[in-house]
C-alpha cells in the first residue's frame, strides 16, 4: 500500500477516538440513542480540528448495519465504504469547488431518491460558506424540509459568512481548537504505536507550532520524521520546524534580564551561524518574553503557557531577578520592534540594534516617576485659577470675536457638599441639555460652579451671558431639585470680566469642574509617547472620579 | 400550545380557511403551521398536501388560484404564503374574492413577520381578518415570559430545567426563540439520562458559544485579576475567532459600557434600550458588568484598544500577543 499521511493513517473512526471535542460528540451520541437526530447540523471551527472527521462518523453512525448507533462498528459494508469514500449514500461536497447554483439544483434534484444501501442519504458539505448567494437560496428550501431520508452536515471554517437564514436551519456545533496538552499526548500515542523515538521536549514543540490544529501537528510530526529519522531529538525537531531551541531562548532572555550584551551578541552570532531565520528568532523570543512576564507577575496562568515544568521553573527563577516594570516594558519594547526588524534591509543589524537597545532601556523605572510627577503636577494646575486650562472651541471663537472673555473661575467648591455637587455637575449639565437643551443649557454652559452652601449652588459668570429671565429661573430650579434633590436652589454671581483679558477661556463644562481626567490621560499619553515605556503605576489614577 | 386562538379553533374544529400569521417571531408562527398541518393530517386521516411559496416567487392571484385547485392526491391542501406584507394593496384585494367564497379542501396561511398591529387594524382587509379572528399575532416574548416557556419546552423534551439553567440559558444565548430552542435541545441531549437540566450542563455546551465568551472576557476584565482576562481570551483564540474580530468585540462592548456609564443616572432603561439597540436582557447584563469599572478606565481602554487596532492591522507581530499585552494593562480602573 502507498505511504499515507499520519493525518490520514491516524483519522479518527470513532466519536471515542476524536480528541478534544468532548461535548460535541457526547451529544451527537446521545441524539443518535435516543433517535432525535436533526435534519441539518452546521460544524465549524479552525482547520484542522476534526469537522470533516466527525461528520464522517456520524455518517458512519447513521448508516451503519447496526445503525442508527452511537458506535459505529467500523467492520461492515457500509462503514467500510463510507471510510473509503466510496459509499453511495454519502455524498462529500466540495463547497469550494461547487459552489454555484447548477450544483445545489443538480443536489435537489438527486436528494428525493432515497439511499441505496444505508438508512439515511447523508450530504457533507465542507467550507459551505464558499457556495454563492444564489446557490445559498436554493438551499435554503431544501434545508428547510428535507426528505426523512436525508441530513446535511456543513462544515466551515468561516460561519460569520454563512447566512443567518442558513444557520437557523440547522443545529449548530462550534468546534474548538485543541489544547496544546491534549495534542502532545495523542502525538506521543502515535509516535509509540508507530515505533518511533522523539522525547517530550519534541513533541512538545511539535505540539506548540500546531496552534490548536491536530491535522497540523501531525503534518509537522510527518515532516520532522521525514527529515530526521525515527529517532529524532528536540534539538532536531527544532531545526526541522525552524523553530529556535529552548536553552537558546532561555539564554537570550536571561542576557536581556540581566543586561549583558557581549553574551547576547555572541549568541546571535552563533545562531546566525547555525543558519537560524533570525526574524523567526526574534518573534520566539518575544512569545518567551510572554512567558517570562506570566510566569514572574501571574503565576495563577501556568495553563496558559505551553511550556514543560522545568522550563516553568526557570523561567520564574529568572523574572525573580527582574522587577515588575522592567518585566513589562521588555515585553511592550520588544512587541514594538517586531515591524522594525520585519521591514529590515539587514535582519542581523536590526536583531543586534534592537536588542541591544532593550539592554540599555535604563531610565525605564524612571518614566514611572516622571510620570507620577507630571501627574502632580497636572492635579495642581487644575486647581489653579483657568491660567492653563484648555480653551473650549467655543469660547475660544468669542474671545477672538472681541467679546467679553468669560469670567474668571475660582477654585472648585468647598467642602464635602460642594465636592460632591460639582462632581455630580458634568451630569447635570446633561441633564439640562436633555431635558431643556436651548438658551437655558446655552447660559449655564458658559458659567461656573462657584460656592455650595445651605444646598445653595452659586453660579458665576459674566452678567450678558448669564442673566436668566423669570420664566428660566423656575425652569432651572424645577430642574434642580429633580435632579440633586428637594430644596436645592441656586443664586446667580455676576462676576465682570478685567477689561482686556488675556487669560485662556473656562474650560468647557461638560469637561468637569475640577476634573482633569481628559488632560491627565493626555498627559499620559505624551508622556509615553516621548519617553517610551508603558503605563504601569495607576496610583493617582485611583484618586479620580467619574 | 401554538397560538390560544388557534387552538380554540382546532379544539372545536372550526379552523377559517385563510389565516394569517403576523407579528416577529417567526419561531411560533412556523410552529403554529406544524401545528395546524398535524391537526389536519389527523382530522383528514392522512397528512395534507403541504406548499410553501414566498411571495417574491408567485403573484398572489395564481397563489389563490392555487389554493382553488383541488389536490389530485389526497384529501385536502395546506398552503403556506410567506411575506405576504410585501405585496402592494392592490394585489391583496384579490383576497376578498377568495374569502367570500373559499375553496373547500384548501386551508390558506398567510405570513408577514414585519406587519405591525396598528397596520393589521388600520387594513382594509387583515382588519376584516382580525375581526374574524383569522389573524393572529405571534409577538417577540418579553424577558421574563422567556424563562417559563424555556421550563416547558424541556417539559417537552422530557426533562426538568432548573431556573437558574434557565437563566444561565438566556444570558448565553438572548432572547431568539428558534436558537433558544436549538441550545435546549442540544442540552438535553448533552444530559442523556440525567432528568435535570442544571447550569453545569448549560455551562459546558455554552462554553461553544462564541456570545458568551466575549461577555466573559469583559465580565473577566472587570476583575482585578490579569490571569483571568488572559483565560478568557485564550478561551476566545481556542473557539477559532480571529484576533482582530475579538479586538473589534472588545471595543464595542467598552463603547457600550462608556454609553451606559455617561448616560444621565436616574434616565428609565428603555431610553437606553432604544438609544443602544441592545435588547433588556442585554443591557442589563451590560449594566452589571458597568459597575465594575470606571468611566476614566474604560475611556483609557478604548484609546490602547484603537492602538492595539493599528498595531495589528500593520505590523506582522503576533496578534495574540498585543491582545494579551492590551488586556494585561486593562481592567476596571
């Protein structure tokens, strides 16, 4: 017999032997013992991840001689005959290939006979989302009352392209990719059922590279024993997927930690040497840079690193050695070269420039502070008269005009009663434009919050902007007892401009009165932006309100 | 049961011969013809002729003309007319005719999802209809009418489903009929013997949901811890959705929860149900997960998720990386 493929030789002929899809398959084994089988199932998920082959199965569950069975017995006629696609009564489509609506009639005309041999005529319809609009709606009416004898099976790595009119029609499974863990153990089966020698390390690799797809992984299995024999051991296995080895990965990350740049430069050269891709090096040392930060920083996320124990251990010995922020800059510096060194003339250079320059991000813990500082600084500015604060558009455009400038404010109200007031005065402002919008919203946009006293707010502005007739004065007192409570009133301060002000206009209510979150994340923002480095420390984050 | 009037009908077997089926959930109205189609097949002592047309395919005259046919096979014809609203007036006069004098052996179903009840009454002829007790309405179900219809479905199916499963349910899914009723199936069919539908068992289907993920990861970005927010990414990337699709979820669930939070307190939730799009069980799930975070916070995320955004739609690095390092950075402020 000709060579076949591990993916192929290893196909799961069971709804037992399909790996990671548990749920999926209890279920379609309960509906076939207790005879409530849909008409229609839709299969999706990433390639790769035992669609096609359950959908066999299931097939073979339906037709079998004992059938309708939640086991298949793989030995008679029909079950032989479904596995070598040579049954009459399962018909496998290629979405891709027939995908027009010549192809869905030609089915819907075909589907009134009823099967040959077995109980059910059975239509696998793979990478269904390809098939046109046209032939989507032809579908549809078959889908929608099929003859007892015939069920669909779609399967697609792309649902979202599917019709929702489709969809409805059918009972949905989403496949899942599979653990990292649970395809290293099926390929250590495999290689010990095959006779074959790989170590877990290499397996391990093999396992990792398949990203959740078990067709994958054993095409990369296939590959490695190809190239490297029965015998194959991690560093191998490493060559032959272009993957870079552990021990080097670990000791470019240890040179990077503990800052010694001769050992990383010797290491790049030796792998240079070795004829390593030195792009796909850096993006493995960024993935373990990953590790680093989980391991150091969240333990609780083992699971989630696909790594042995051992590495595990080392890996957490080495983030012991590094400080927290040290350990996320290395991990935002690192992700932010990735597109420098893929647009690189020179990848060697560029792997040399940029991971030296990771080595001597020295003042990294200080970008904190100084950001901690401006962050002081800014909360003190905010509580100074409007000398700096931001103009709003439209004051900026009165002052231009040659119009009175607004009034000058004075420090946010005192007290508890008026801290809470005018934290909750943004809110009210919308409020009022809600609910009354207009000249009313118009006035008090363009004044302040002055003093809270006795449920009393006090509010400043210049006398032509502000003045409110009768009529708005009930209006806004309606307003304010609706929406901080009874008995709150307000008095109006005029306060009149000096005559040639120079002083930026109020900031725009709607910002905050003495709210500096917009401009603090501003701030921020400039800040990493010209010192690099990420946001860490939130202490002064905690201190603002909504 | 499928619609009470109609019901009535069968229980005293004076069914009209012309109905019509109106309102948006189209869930009910198909059951409702199932029902009537089984109804017939008993009282005719074999199942009925069963034509279904859209009515983009035929005019409603030859439909009608159709239905005046006798069946040469069996004794009597079930005739369903989908979308009837979208014929113009004129065309549905050719209704009156057929009602003054119906065919014998034909029962007609009409069908217009989109009509709405001020439409029905205000019409000449589904007016007349509505009178008779020929239209029925089959509305959207209400939040809370969703957990004892799920209850009796699985009575249904032979089983007994918990409310707390129930609620568990809902939350995953929404408040679509004809999927609720696909996921119950499917967990009674998970459960096999088990007589009790519990919310393990919703839990361990639903964990194939993509809906729930995504309120899962942000239910896991309003915790303090960052391991959590990765496992429910990671749950995500395992379902097989693309990084950048996750990353456009994410964002719009922050834009939604800044919605929620700048809305102005005390406002009723139907303005923001209708200001939203997002159905009550939703919005109300959204405004759980609001509480947790901060309104400056979640500004901030979606300023670094519109950096992610860039970061992933032009550069090469891993996708799954920059998600990682996004969420390690959010949280509820």
């Amino acid at each position: 017999m000709s060579y076949l493929v591990l993916a192929r030789k290893w196909r799961p002929q069971t709804f037992e032997e399909v790996v990671g899809q548990e749920p999926i398959t209890k279920t379609l084994q309960n509906a076939l013992v207790q005879r409530r089988i849909a008409h229609a199932f839709l299969f999706s998920g990433p390639r790769g991840v035992g669609k096609t082959s359950v959908a066999r199965i299931l097939a073979k569950a339906l037709n079998c001689q004992t059938g309708p069975t939640p086991q298949p017995c793989n030995d008679c006629q029909l079950c032989r005959e479904i596995t070598n696609g040579l049954s009459l009564d399962v018909l496998e489509i290629d979405g891709a290939s027939n995908r027009g609506i010549d192809e869905v009639r030609d089915l819907r005309e075909k589907i009134k006979y009823p099967p040959v041999q077995g109980n059910y005529k059975v239509y696998i319809i793979d990478e269904v989302h390809m098939l046109t609009k046209e032939a989507f709606n032809a579908l549809l009416k078959t889908l929608e009352e099929p003859p007892a004898h015939a069920i669909f099976i779609l399967a697609t790595t792309e649902p979202h392209k599917v019709p929702v009119t489709i969809l409805s029609r059918c009972q949905r499974y989403d496949f899942r990719r599979i653990p990292t863990a649970l395809i290293q153990e099926h390929l250590a089966n495999m290689v010990a059922r095959e006779g074959w020698h790989l170590d877990p390390e290499g397996l391990a690799l093999v396992a990792r590279e398949a990203e959740g797809s078990l067709r994958d992984a054993e095409g990369f299995l296939d590959q490695v024993v190809t190239f490297g024999g029965q015998q194959v051991d991690s560093a191998e296995v490493a060559r032959i997927l272009g993957v870079t080895e552990r021990g080097a990965l670990l000791a470019a990350l240890e040179a990077l930690v503990t800052r010694q740049s001769p050992t990383l430069l010797t290491l790049i050269d030796q792998l240079y040497n070795q004829g390593h891709d030195l792009k796909r090096f850096y993006q493995d040392v960024v993935q373990y840079t990953r590790h680093l930060l989980l391991a150091g920083l969240y333990p609780e996320s083992r699971s989630l690193v696909d790594v042995a124990d051992s590495e595990w251990e080392a890996l957490s010995a080495l983030a012991r050695q590094a400080s927290p922020v040290q350990l996320h800059n290395l991990l935002s510096v690192l992700l932010q070269g990735e597109e420098e060194l893929r647009r690189a003339p020179q990848p060697r250079l560029a792997l040399e420039v940029l991971l030296l320059r990771v080595i001597h991000l020295e003042p990294l813990a200080p970008v904190a502070e100084w950001v901690k500082r401006l962050e002081v600084l800014e909360r003190r500015l905010a509580h100074l008269p409007l000398a700096v604060a931001e103009p709003a558009a439209g004051m900026a455009l009165s002052s231009s005009a040659g119009e009175i400038a607004p009034p000058t404010p004075t420090a946010i109200p005192e007290g508890p009663e008026g801290m809470k007031i005018a934290e909750r005065w943004p809110a009210f402002l919308q409020y009022v434009q809600q609910k009354e919008g207009g000249p009313l919203f118009g006035k008090l946009s363009r004044c302040r919050l002055g003093q809270v006293k006795d449920r009393c707010l006090q509010l400043v502005g210049n006398r032509s902007l502000i003045q409110l007739n009768a009529k708005q004065e009930e209006r806004l007192n309606g307003l304010l007892r609706a929406f901080f409570g009874e008995n709150y009133s307000f008095q109006v301060e005029i306060q009149e401009a000096p005559e040639k002000d120079k002083r930026p206009p109020a900031p725009h209510p709607t910002e905050g009165v003495g709210l500096p979150t917009h401009r603090t994340t501003d701030l921020k923002q400039q800040a990493l932006e010209i010192f690099g480095g990420q946001w860490v420390t939130t202490g002064a984050d905690k201190e603002e309100s909504e | 049961m499928s619609h009470p009037i109609l019901e009535r009908h069968l229980e005293s077997r004076s069914l009209k011969p012309l109905y019509l089926f109106y309102g948006e959930e189209e869930f009910l109205m198909d059951r409702a013809v199932k029902r009537l189609e089984t109804f017939l097949a008993g009282d005719l002592g074999e199942a009925p002729l069963r034509i279904v047309q859209e009515s983009q395919e035929i005019d409603l005259e030859d439909f009608l003309a159709q239905a005046r046919m006798p069946p040469l096979w069996g004794s009597g014809q079930l005739l369903v007319l989908r979308r009837v609203e979208a014929y113009p007036a004129k065309a549905l006069q050719a209704l009156l005719p057929y009602l003054a004098h119906p065919a014998r052996r034909s029962w007609l179903v009409l069908t217009a999802p989109s009509l709405k009840a001020k439409e029905v009454e205000k019409h000449p002829i589904f007016s007349r209809l509505l009178k008779e007790h020929a239209a029925l309405a089959f509305w959207r179900r209400r939040e809370e009418e969703l957990y004892p219809w799920l209850m009796q479905e699985a009575k249904r199916l032979g089983k007994s489903l918990t409310p707390a499963a129930a609620r568990r349910l809902v939350e995953v899914v929404g408040d679509n009929l004809a999927e609720l009723s696909q996921e119950l199936e499917k967990v009674a069919l998970l459960a096999g013997e088990e007589n009790t539908l519990a919310p393990h068992l919703v839990e361990q289907l639903a964990s194939h949901s993509r809906s729930y993920n995504i309120f899962a990861l942000v239910d896991a970005l309003g915790e303090a811890q960052p391991h959590k927010r990765l496992t429910a990414l990671a749950h995500l990337l395992e379902m097989g959705e693309p990084p950048p699709l996750i990353l456009s979820m994410l964002a719009r669930q922050v834009r939604l929860l800044i919605h929620l939070k700048e809305a102005t307190p005390g406002s009723p939730p139907e303005t923001l149900t209708g200001k939203l799009k997002l159905p009550g069980g939703v919005l109300k799930r959204l405004a759980q997960q609001a509480r947790a975070f901060r309104l400056s916070a979640l500004r901030a995320h979606l300023l670094l998720l519109q950096r992610v955004d860039y970061q992933l739609k032009t550069s090469a690095a891993n996708p799954r990386l920059w998600l990682e390092w996004a969420l390690l950075q959010m949280g509820p402020g």
